[in-house]
C-alpha cells in the first residue's frame, strides 16, 4: 500500500466490517442467537476455555463474558464449572445441543462465504484468501484484544 491508498483502504475495510455484521446478524444468526454468542460459538467448537481466557478470545471483559455466558448457560448451549486445582477458575464448555447449535452456525457462515467467493474469478480466489491471511495476522500482531 502507497501512502496515498490508506484512506481507501480503511473505508474498503470498514465497508467489509459492517457488510459482514450484517450477514452475520440477518443471515447467520437470524435472531437465534446475538453476534456475540456467535462469536463464542465458534471459539468454544475448538474445545472448553476457561473464562478468561474466552473473554480474552472474544477480545471483551471477563464481566460482559461471564454475562453472555449466563445467557447460553440458559438456554442450554453451554455448562460453566469450577476447576478442582482453583475453585476461582470457571470452565465454560459447549453441551450437546450447543456443539450442535454452533455446527450449524459455522456451516451456515461457510456457506455464505462460499457464495461471496464464487463471485470472486476463481483465478483471483487465492489472492483474496491469501490476503486476507495476512491482514488477520497483522491485526493479531498489531491490535492483540484487550486485557479482560
């Protein structure tokens, strides 16, 4: 990127944000479950994360987690329990009907951006993945999420 393109680029990356927030909110979660359990959702697939550690994930306070967490806790997608070593330590873990839920979840996101990626020349596919890589490992590089 040339000095002159930042401006571009920044208002190409905010238009794909709020684009992909909005598939997100009416195509993938479809007022089943809020972005943000969406989010969890996913994280949560690779295995249960001590509370923190989800926050951290989900780059927002250990508070505003646990809160989102009581809400799937509710709902019957995801058990908390207290680790033997420290009783301090909360380990939140997706139960069957939240694997099952956040498979779906995932699916319907893959789908989707299959769909955007077809009207992408297939020659051209590898570029967008590849840059894509990058940025998202620029970003993890440069803006690391907050401590919770």
């Amino acid at each position: 990127m040339s000095p002159g393109d930042g401006p571009a680029f920044v208002e190409d990356f905010l238009a794909i944000y709020r684009l992909f927030g909005g598939v997100e909110r009416e195509e993938i979660c479809r007022g089943t479950v809020t972005v943000a359990q969406c989010f969890a959702f996913q994280v949560l697939l690779s295995g249960p994360r001590e509370m923190s550690a989800l926050a951290a994930a989900l780059g927002s306070s250990t508070s505003a987690t646990t809160r989102l967490v009581e809400g799937m806790v509710r709902r019957g997608w995801v058990e908390r329990c207290r680790t033997e070593d420290d009783r301090r330590k909360v380990i939140v873990e997706l139960t069957a009907s939240g694997v099952a839920q956040a498979e779906q979840l995932r699916q319907a996101t893959i789908s989707r951006m299959d769909a955007v990626m077809e009207q992408i020349p297939a020659s051209e596919r590898h570029v967008v993945c590849r840059a894509t890589q990058l940025l998202r490992e620029a970003l993890e590089d440069r803006c690391p999420p907050s401590p919770s």
